[in-house]
C-alpha cells in the first residue's frame, strides 16, 4: 500500500455494509455471527480489489476508496458492486449449506445482505502513527451518513447500490437506473442512483444455465423420496435440516439412525462456515426445487476427509414423479477432462459410488422427512 500518495486527493469513496445481525447475540451465537462476518468481509475485500483501495473494517462494512484516475467512469463501480454481491450470495449460499451449527447466528445466514454507498468527491488520505490508512473530510463523513438512507422506506429495494450523481459523472447515457434523493443535515441535497443488486444477481443466474445430464456426466446416482421436491429441497440447503442428512452421508455405509444427542451436542465444533467442510461451492445456477448446479473445489481443511478431491461440477436434481414423491438425482462431472483428469476423479470418487449402490442409499434423506412428515402433513408411512 506504499504507492499510495497521502495528502489531498479527488475519488471515489465506497462502503460496503453487511446488514441481517439485527438481534442481540450473545456467547456461541455472538462468536458464530463474529465469524461468519468475518469471512464474509474477507470475501468483500478479496473482490475490492486494486485499484480500489481498502482502509479499513467498521463493524460490518469495508470501507475503500479509489483515485479518481482509477476508474474513468463510474459505470465501472456499479458493475464492480453487482459482481461483489453476486459473490457475497455465493458465499451465503456455500455458508448456509455447509454449516452444521443451528445456533440462531447460523440460521440466520441466508437473511443477511449487503448494500453499497458510493460517492465521489475530495478527501484527505493520511497515515495513523501506526501506518494504517485513513480519509478524513466531508465527503468520508457524507458518505457515512448516506448508511443511514431512505432507500428501502421510499419502496427502493432491500440490497441495493447508491451511488450518488459525483459518481457517475462521464458514466454513458445507457444507464438508466432509477433516481433516489437524501437529505442529510449540514450536507446539500444529495441525489443519486439505486441499483437493485439483488434482481442483478438474479438475472446472472437465470441467463446461465448449468445442468449436467446422463450424457455429460462422470457419475449419476438417484434415489426416490416419498415427498414432493419443495420438501426434499430443504434438507439439501438448510442448516438444521441439511446436516441431519449430510452426517449420514459422510459417515459411511452404515446408515444409523441419527439420534438428538449426535447433533445437537459438539455443534459448534462442527461449524464451518463456508470454507471447510466438504470445499468451496460456488452457485453457478440456482432453481428452487427443480435443481441446482456448481462448482466444488475442494479446500484443505484441517482434519477433514473429502469423498473427492478433484474440482468438478455438480447437479442436484429434485424432479416431481407427479404422485407427491421425488426423484433425487446427483451428477458429477470432473473440470479435467485429460484422461489422467478422469482417472483421478473416478479413484477418489470411489467412496461416493460405494456408497451410492448399497441398499439403504436414500435412507439419509427420507429417515429426517419421515420423523418431520407431522409437519409437511406427510403423515402416512414413508418408504
Ligand atoms: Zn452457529
């Protein structure tokens, strides 16, 4: 960070807020909530990359700013903050499966979002006595304040961008993007533009489609579950229900009966947030209760056995039989596609196929639906 000149500087100011800890947390729910903001601001920082420039953590948001010369548009920060928070719900998604804790800090996961306010102006970037970085004017305060907006009361959307007219300034005329105005005290009138991220997001997901077939894939393997595919969906993405088919899996070829005690004592110590568990996911297509594709790089992590150890995409297929049961389908397909790629994806495979053909293949997902059919108003046996 030594090329950064200090003194008096015209930029762009950006912050990235996490939001969704609204609750107060205490003890292992404060130190899972601590961790998984952790992470996720590591995320946001790894995509704030130079030329944007970090200064620091404030609670839940990174702060940056850039040279003016860094971005010749600021069209150019706006796609930054769309590819930031498509990563960001990646991240929650790779989080939310992956996690084993049930704590309320961990189930909350998938409520949490990330919001940007960026504005341009003239600013101060000076060193503490200890080196770090720091901004210090007007605009680092005005920029602060606009956190505080209201964007979601005037009907905005919930995880957003602002960016404010300095902003965009030589932006081309074809962002059009819908126009907010803040008042904020001692500052003039300060107006801008919202994108909603989250509908950005969305639209990434929906234009690309992933999905594996009989016909590309390495491994397939499917079992039927007597319950429709809203509900067999839940205990794949849901902590608390996710695990309880997961541990069964990861065990071995002998499917015991999980029992209260396996899950609920030692719950913290299990808790990998995101990174860890069985590697990193990253969501490439998303279609609730149909299927969803990604890709799985294993991690080294600690103490942790993967079935697989080679980078390859998966397709988790949930499709309705049309008599209230569904067929779960899992494909794989390895990134390398030399023959060594394939004969080191079928050797660490093995364990999966093992266990995949023994009889009681399935029994993992239908034993957890079966003790909560009460719920679903499944209530007849379950096969
Ligand atoms: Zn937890």
């Amino acid at each position: 960070m030594g090329e950064i000149d200090e003194g008096v500087m015209q930029g762009y100011l950006l912050l990235a807020d996490i939001s969704g800890y609204t609750t107060f947390l205490t003890g292992t729910e404060l130190e899972h909530s601590h961790a998984i903001v952790t992470e996720l601001t590591k995320l946001i920082r790894a995509t704030l990359t130079p030329p944007m420039q970090f200064v620091k953590l404030e609670g839940d948001a990174v702060f940056c700013f850039a040279p003016q010369a860094a971005f010749p548009n600021g069209e150019l920060l706006v796609e930054l903050a769309e590819s930031c928070y498509f990563d960001f719900t990646n991240r929650l998604l790779n989080m939310t499966r992956s996690t084993r804790c049930t704590c309320d800090a961990c189930r909350a996961i998938g409520g949490l979002d990330l919001k940007f306010v960026v504005h341009n102006g003239t600013f101060i970037v000076d060193r503490d006595e200890d080196g770090r970085l720091d901004l210090a004017g007007p605009d680092v305060i005005l920029v602060h304040r606009l956190l505080k907006n209201t964007i979601i009361e005037a009907g905005g959307p919930s995880s957003y961008g602002f960016f404010t007219d300095p902003c965009l300034t030589g932006a081309s005329t074809e962002l059009r993007l819908p126009v907010h105005e803040e008042s904020i005290e001692s500052f003039p009138q300060v107006t801008g533009v919202v994108q909603d991220l989250a509908a950005v997001a969305a639209q990434r997901r929906e234009a690309q489609v992933v999905r594996l077939t009989d016909d590309n894939a390495d491994f397939v393997s499917s079992y039927i579950v007597d319950a429709p595919p809203a509900v067999c969906w839940q205990y794949y993405v849901e902590p608390g229900k996710r695990h309880r088919h997961v541990e069964a899996v990861e065990t071995g070829v002998e499917f015991t009966p999980n029992t209260e005690g396996r899950v609920a004592t030692g719950a913290s110590s299990h808790c990998a947030h995101g990174v860890g568990g069985d590697g990193l996911r990253e969501y490439l297509d998303w279609r609730p209760y149909e299927y969803f594709t990604c890709r799985l790089s294993p991690v080294e992590a600690e103490g942790v056995e993967f079935f697989t150890f080679v980078e390859c995409l998966e397709t988790y297929e949930f499709i309705d039989l049309g008599d209230g049961r569904t067929e779960h389908r899992w494909l794989l397909r390895t990134v390398d596609r030399t023959p060594e790629g394939i004969r080191a994806f079928e050797e660490s495979s093995a364990f999966i196929r093992e266990i995949s053909t023994h009889p009681t293949w399935g029994d993992q997902m239908r034993r957890p639906i079966a003790e909560d059919a009460v719920l679903y108003g499944l209530d007849r046996p379950v096969s």
